[in-house]
C-alpha cells in the first residue's frame, strides 16, 4: 500500500485552524458566563469572550483578503 507524504500546511490553513479556535474559546466563554449570574461573569463576557470572537473573526477575514493564490 502506498502512502501520500503530507504536505506542509500553508500559511493560511494555519491562520484559519487559529482563527477557529479564538472563536471556539470565546464562545466557550460566552457559554460559561451564561450559567452564573454574577458582576464578574458580565466582565469576563466583555473583557474575555467578546475580544477573542472579534479576533477570530477579524483573523479569518484577513487571512482570506491576504491570500495570494
């Protein structure tokens, strides 16, 4: 049986594959900050959650404008 060498991943799989996972972690904590009810839950909504979503989503558009094919 013959095996496909992989390839290396290119610069923009590498932005995409980073770009999910800032959102999957400001998700994440927008999920938690939704069962507790408390002044600190709304801070880390703000401070936390809201940052890493717009940083992710901000990555993946840059990583697709930026892309040279």
């Amino acid at each position: 049986m013959a095996t496909v060498p992989l390839l290396p991943s290119s610069l923009i799989e590498k932005r995409l594959r980073l770009a999910g996972v800032l959102v999957c972690l400001g998700l994440l904590v927008l999920l938690l900050t939704l069962i507790h009810i408390h002044p600190s839950a709304f801070v880390a909504f703000i401070l936390v959650a809201c940052p890493l979503v717009f940083a992710g989503i901000v990555l993946f558009l840059y990583s697709i404008v930026s892309h040279q094919a």
